[in-house]
C-alpha cells in the first residue's frame, strides 16, 4: 500500500517508516515540524535506500489537507500527529484541544473525500485513566487525568462514530504504554526538544553528561522497591505492531478495532537506572523528590488481544531497550542536528 503517515519525522512515527518500508510499502510523510527536525528525513532515507516524499504541512489546514489527498495517491494512514506533553496540555489545554482535535477532523474529512477509509490511529494508554485495574485491557472503560488523555479520549469516540456511520472504514485503534529505544543503527532515536518529560531520555542525558542527575518522584508507591512501575516498550517492537495493525485492519469484520500494544511486564524507575548503568558502563546519579500529581503506582497492558489478533508481540527486553537507547544518545550526544 501507498501509507500517508502524519507526524511521520517524529520519535514514533519514523521508526515506523522503516518498518513500513522494509514490509513493502510506499511511504508519503506529513509533518509541521513543530516537534521534529527536517534532518531526521534525510537520515530515514539513507537508513531505507529509498526517497521519502515529504510534505511539510500543519494538518490543521484543511486547504492543504485536501490538495495533499488531491495530488497523492494514498491507500491508508497511519496519524501519529499530534502534541503529546502532558505537563503542557495543562498548562496550555486550548492548544491540545484545538491542535490534535482539528488535525484528525481535517485528515478524516479529507480521507472521505478521496475514498481513502483504513487508518491506524496513535492513541495511549491514558485513556485508561486514574486508577484502572491491572493489567489494563482493552474493554476498561475509558477516562482521563489531563487534556493530552482526553484528546485520545475525544478521537477514539470520533473514530468509533466515524466508523458506525459508514461500514467501508477500517480503523485501529493502538493503545500504547511507554515507548522508549532506538534505531539498532544509532542514527534515529527520541530526541525531546527542551527538559525531557519522559524516564528514559533524561536518563540517557545524564548519563552522555547533559544533566547532573535524575529526579526519582517518590520511592513510596506499592511496588517492587517503592517507584513508579510502568510497561516499557521498544519503539521499534511499536513500529511492528503498526504495521501488524495496518496490514490486519483491512480484513477485519468489524470497522474498529482497539488492540493496547505492551509488553505486559512492568519495570520499576530504580530498575530502568540499573539497567542504564549496565548498558553504557556508567553511573547515573539521582536523588529522590516528592510524588508528582496525577502519577499512578503501576501501568502495565494485557497486550493478549494484539497478540492473538495481529499476530504480533513485543520481543526486545529493557536491556535491548537501553543499550538502544545509549547507542542513540553516544552517537548524537546533542540530539539530531538543525539543519
């Protein structure tokens, strides 16, 4: 298939170009680069030998929506697009709203149009909410703690609506945990513009020298040895499972389909750290700070369903993850470059 994939120079979204490409698809990415930088585009191809066409849009704008689907042939989407921080959404919840809410009417309205109706679309396991029971599957009802959540909550709906309306849509939705790693090569990776919101990279920070030490919140919770717990998965096992939902999707019985994608272990802060130490040999210094607001003791997913139905599970342990993630940030101790 010809897969348009928006936010497709993003953490996730990239390295699910690769696997897109290696499974024998053409590949068209949309990205505003509000999150992403135009090299990453540069590097996917030379890591794929093939050209990747790229539009540089904010999908928001319907005019430029609809002459994207004018003017390319596109048989699927995959629609990672979208602001994603938790602490911003917040601070600024218009913006997510009105960004991530905007962006998928335009995408899904544009896709009408053209008879293009298979999408895969990135949710989260937020939509899980506050206190949801474990492992988390996917027939829990749905909530939120924060704008970010409640934008996956909103478009879930908006698919699960869309997809009523008309039987000729086939749609995924893919819950995932905590997505972490790299490309094996070292040349893609996460690279969070600003203080990092999440573990692992501001781990791998530490550790290349970039920061003093980690913030450990809380050391108190009911877990292993007292932090946070949370279902660690290789992005590129992610990658996999999007593929593994686009290539499943289109035969399905029914229009929509939820599958979480996790690897149903939980793997504590302390031992993410000592983890970290083993693969880059190197000492990551922290202290432990007061819980933060809204931070649950555990997540971790019953991923059986996407197991069962995709064919498909997670393979690489949090050692893969690190080692990973340190061959990324060794090789690119500043993240990508600008130009």
């Amino acid at each position: 298939m010809r897969v348009l994939v928006s936010g497709g120079a993003g953490y996730i979204g990239s390295h699910t170009v690769i696997r897109l490409v290696e499974a024998g698809h053409d590949v068209v990415v949309v990205d505003d680069f509000s999150n992403a930088k135009p090299t990453v585009v540069g590097r996917l191809e030379a890591l794929t030998g093939r050209p990747i066409p790229v539009h540089a849009i904010d999908l928001t704008d319907t005019d430029k929506t609809e002459h994207l689907f004018a003017h390319e042939q596109i048989d699927a989407v995959i629609h990672f697009a979208g602001f994603k921080a938790v602490g911003e959404s917040v601070a600024k919840p218009l913006a997510y709203y009105q960004n991530n809410l905007d962006s998928t009417f335009s995408l899904l309205r544009a896709m009408d149009r053209h008879d293009v109706r298979t999408l895969v679309f990135s949710s989260s396991a937020t939509v899980y909410g506050a206190e949801p029971e474990l492992p988390m599957t996917e027939d829990l009802p749905t909530s939120a703690t924060n704008p970010y959540g409640w934008t996956k909550v909103m478009i879930e709906q908006i698919l699960s609506d869309v997809a009523a309306s008309d039987d000729r849509w086939r749609i995924a939705a893919l819950r995932y945990f905590n997505p972490v790693g790299a490309h094996a090569s070292g040349d893609i990776g996460e690279d969070p513009s600003g203080i990092p919101n999440n573990l692992m990279p501001f781990v791998a920070q530490v550790a290349v020298g970039r920061r003093e030490q980690l913030s450990v919140f809380g050391d108190d919770y009911d877990t292993v040895d007292g932090t946070g717990v949370r279902d660690y998965i290789h992005v590129d096992d992610l990658a996999a499972g999007h593929v593994a939902a686009l290539d499943t999707v289109g035969s399905r019985a029914e229009p929509m389909s939820v599958w979480n994608l996790g690897t149903g272990q939980g793997v504590s802060v302390l031992q993410v750290i000592k983890a970290f130490e083993r693969a880059s040999g190197r000492p990551i210094p922290y202290e432990i700070a007061p819980r933060r607001a809204g931070d649950i003791a555990a997540s971790y997913a019953d991923p059986a369903r996407a197991n069962a139905d995709l064919g498909w599970r997670a393979t690489k342990t949090i050692d893969d993850m690190c080692a990973d993630t340190w061959r990324w940030q060794s090789k690119n101790p500043n993240g990508y470059p600008d130009a």
